[in-house]
C-alpha cells in the first residue's frame, strides 16, 4: 500500500484527479479525519471537504504512472 497527501483545491482539481484515479487499476481512497471516500467516485470526493488535505491510499506497490498524473495534487 502507497500512502500520500493531497490537496484538491477546486471542482477542476477533483474532476482531473477523479479522471486519474479511474486509469489506475488499484483501489485508491482518500481520508479526510474519520471519513473515507472512493477516490474514483466525483460524489464521494465531494461528500468531504476537496479543500483540506487528505490522504490518500492506493492499494499497490507500484503505481508510478498513477502518481506522475497526479504530482500537481501532492503534498510533499
């Protein structure tokens, strides 16, 4: 498993990180405090607050590909 945070600062930002996320074949979620979402759902991403940073888990030991589409969105 492959832990990151990220930060979805506006409807822009979901919809391409959404858009990624769906290329993936691994299961990602995101976690905001107790909830957690599937990142590849818009609905789901939008039932918690885009704005905050959140973490992201991607059920893989390999997705380089995944994390190059999505370098804008990481915090290091």
């Amino acid at each position: 498993m492959i832990k990151i945070k990220i930060r979805l600062m506006t409807i822009n930002d979901v919809k391409d990180f959404v858009t990624a996320a769906n290329y993936c074949p691994a299961d990602i979620d995101l976690i905001s405090g107790r909830y957690t979402v599937d990142a590849k759902s818009l609905m789901g991403i939008f039932s918690i607050v885009p704005a905050e940073c959140l973490d992201c888990q991607i059920y893989t030991d390999s997705c380089d590909e995944f994390l190059d589409s999505i370098k804008q969105f990481i915090i290091e």
